[in-house]
C-alpha cells in the first residue's frame, strides 16, 4: 500500500513544506472521516457512507494510494447502490491499511519541521 509521492508532489508543484501539511492535514481528519463511515453503516445511513468514502477515496488518490483509493471506491458505491452486506468488512480492511499508513504521512510532517 505504498504512498506514491511523486504524485502527491506534482499535486502541490513541488513543494515539499505544503505537501508535509496536507500530510498532517490527512493523517488528523483520517479519523474523522472513518468515523462517519463506520457511523453511517451502523445507521444505515447510505448517503453518508458515499459521501465519507468519497472524500477519502479523492484524499487517498492525491497521494496516489491507488490500491486504497479504490478500496475507497468501492466502499463509495455500495452506499450509493445501498448495498451494505459487506461495507462493514470492507471499512475495516480500509481502516487497517490507513492505520498502517498513516505513519508515513506523520514521518513527512516531521521531516518538513511541521
């Protein structure tokens, strides 16, 4: 699950100290939106998982984590298709690869001094 920063750099033209702050940006709302995912999918709430795995499958494919991104993707369309037999083993697998991610994200923002 590897963090393509070469795409994540052309994204912000070059610039190391803006992508080390949208890093931390990321890796401090992550919880945020896994949260409303995991919420939605208890309520049953469809709309409200296609949105939160939306913004997380758009944030994943700016630091081009392609194999998550479309983890993402698919977790995004069983909310709008309203199928959520498999969204909660789904969720989990994305939580655990974010979870193993996200140091990555925090060793930018140290090195960049943020």
């Amino acid at each position: 699950m590897p963090i393509d920063w070469t795409i994540a750099l052309v994204h912000v033209d070059g610039d190391k100290q803006l992508l080390a702050e949208l890093a931390m940006m990321f890796s401090q709302d992550c919880p945020r939106l896994l949260l409303e995912a995991r919420e939605s999918i208890v309520q049953m709430d469809h709309s409200k998982l296609e949105r939160a795995a939306h913004t997380l499958k758009g944030r994943l494919a700016f630091f081009g984590i392609h194999d998550l991104r479309d983890k993402a993707l698919r977790l995004e369309a069983m909310g709008r298709m309203q199928l959520l037999d498999e969204a909660p083993e789904s969720l989990s697998e994305i939580e655990a690869d974010i979870e193993r991610i996200i140091p990555e994200f925090n060793s930018l923002s140290r090195e960049q001094g943020k």
